[in-house]
C-alpha cells in the first residue's frame, strides 16, 4: 500500500525533528530549522505540526508506542533474567536514538504540558511493570525475597538510572562510565549482591548470550 504524501511528509517532519534535537538540544531548534533540513516551507510544516509541543507529543507517542512492544508478558519461554536483560539493551539503544528526550527532559516537562502529561502516564505504566518483572526474577528463584517497601526503592534507584543516564554522562565529565553498556552494568551493579548464587550463574549465561552492545 502506498502512503499518501501527507503521512510521508509528516514522518519527514518527525525524523528530521529527532535528529535536529539529537544533535543540537531541544532549545535551540525552532520549526523553521526543521523546515529547512528538509527542504519544505515553514507553512508546509505548520500544517502538519501548527506548534512545537504537537511536533515532540507525536514523536513522544511514536517512541512511547514503539517502547511499549518492549515491555511485553515474556512469552519466548525465556527466563525472567534473560528477558529482563534483553529488555536493557533495547532500552540503552533507544535512548542513544532519541536522547533529546533524557538530556532534555526537565524543559520537556516544564515547557510541554501535553507531553508531560503522557511522560508521567507512561513512568507509571512502566513503575507498574518493572515492579512485575523485579517479582518475577524473585519468584523464579534470581533475586532473594525482600518485603515490597525494599523492591520498590529498588525499582525507583534502576528506573533513576535509566531515565538519567545520558544527562549524567553529559555533566559527570570525569567519570569514565560513558559507552554503551554501562548503563546496563550499573544496573546490575545495585542486583547483584541481591542474587542468588542461581541468579549469578544464569546472570553469568545471559550476558553471554546476549553481550553488551558496547562503543
């Protein structure tokens, strides 16, 4: 099936918009220096996207429906270790595609209502399911038990990582944790002394399996 030249032109508008605010930051991009990258008139685009904060809530519900195929029930038959660190690397990945959104988060939230708005809906979808999966890992004998008042700190400190990473990179100039894969080891930094000599043997599998996608 073709795509009609509005909807093609509107995914134009969305990718030149994420690699303009990748590049420069949120701030300093304007409608007009989207327009120009892709070569249509500022009226072109304006009847696309008639402001800003509709051009980042439609990239947003983009990356927002995209993320959320990540988080899926595992069904593979996988451990809940394996699909937990499968689900790391997706999340370390997407963020480097769209890291406007982490470096940039706080004038997001301040500036953007409407897209703050389904940030916060979408941090609480995610709180909910990562406390599943935390569950899960010790239900399946990975992590040692621990009352819900100390698995949720838990999740709140993983979920601090995840969401802070690339802007700790950019002000945390001394530290050296700074690739790809860091993240996820720091992750598992805070697990580890809370496995089971079971959860370190197939932690020890998994990452083999499915190494850190490193740079």
């Amino acid at each position: 099936m073709t795509k009609s030249p509005g909807i093609k032109t509107k995914e134009k508008i969305r990718e030149e918009a994420i690699k303009q605010f990748n590049e420069f930051g949120i701030q300093n991009i304007t409608s007009r220096h989207i327009a120009l990258g892709i070569g249509i008139s500022y009226g072109n685009l304006n009847y696309h996207y008639k402001t800003k904060e509709e051009l980042i809530l439609a990239i947003y519900q983009e990356m927002r429906s995209e993320m959320n195929s990540s988080y899926v029930e595992n069904t593979s038959g996988d451990s809940s270790l394996e699909h937990y660190h499968r689900l790391l690397i997706f999340l370390e990945e997407f963020q480097y595609r769209f890291k406007f959104i982490s470096l940039d988060i706080l004038e997001i939230s301040r500036c953007y209502p409407s897209v703050n708005e389904n940030i916060q809906s979408t941090l609480e979808d995610r709180k909910k399911t990562s406390l599943a999966i935390l569950s899960k890992l010790i239900e399946e004998g990975f992590l040692n038990p621990m009352d819900m008042e100390d698995l949720a700190r838990v999740e709140h400190a993983i979920r601090m990582i995840v969401s802070f990473w690339l802007s700790q990179r950019e002000v945390l100039t001394t530290y050296n944790y700074r690739n790809k894969g860091d993240m996820i080891k720091s992750i598992y930094t805070i697990l580890k002394p809370m496995m089971t000599t079971a959860g370190k043997e197939e932690l020890a599998r998994v990452i083999a399996l499915h190494p850190y996608q490193e740079s």
